[in-house]
C-alpha cells in the first residue's frame, strides 16, 4: 500500500495489493484524489486498505507502509482534535474489530 502526491499539495493517489499468508494475490485498490496532500494521502490509502480486507473477510491484517507519521498517529496519539480525525477514528476502529 502506498501514497503519492506529484507536489504537496496537489493530485495525488494510492493503490495496494492485498496478499494472503502464502504471498498469493487476493485482490488489488486503487483510487485518485484531486487536491490533496501526502499526508492525507497515505491515511486514505491505510483506511482504505483496512476497509477493503474487511470486505473480504480478512481479519488477521498485516500492513507495510512506508510513512512513519502515519503509524506514529495510528499507533500512538490519542490526543484529537487533528485535521484527519475522522480518517485515524476509522482506521482504529478496524484494528481493534473482531
């Protein structure tokens, strides 16, 4: 799963393949964001992921993602209010689902 922004801000995009244990592809995403940042960009692109393996009822979720702001956030703050508070509530909601 990765994020891209041609400059901060401007278009940008995600895309990620989702693999089983065996590394054999399940299935694919992708999606264009008009005016973003790559900030906002790699939260999509996580929040998408989790949501789309949910989809598919994968529950046993291993992500690589190459922005280490984006898993400090996730990962270790709890203090809101911040710009992309909807997006991080979302994605934590699915780390803790059953």
């Amino acid at each position: 799963m990765d994020g891209c922004a041609q400059t901060n801000p401007r278009m940008a995009g995600f895309d990620g393949l989702i693999r089983n244990f065996d590394e054999q592809f399940i299935r694919g995403f992708h999606d264009n964001i008009d005016y973003s940042n790559i900030f906002h960009v790699e939260i999509l692109a996580l929040m998408h992921e989790f949501q789309t393996c949910w989809e598919e009822g994968l529950r046993h979720i291993i992500c690589y993602i190459d922005f280490m702001h984006t898993i400090h956030l996730v990962h270790h703050v709890d203090v809101f209010p911040h710009h992309y508070e909807n997006e991080i509530v979302v994605i934590k909601k699915y780390m803790v689902k059953d």
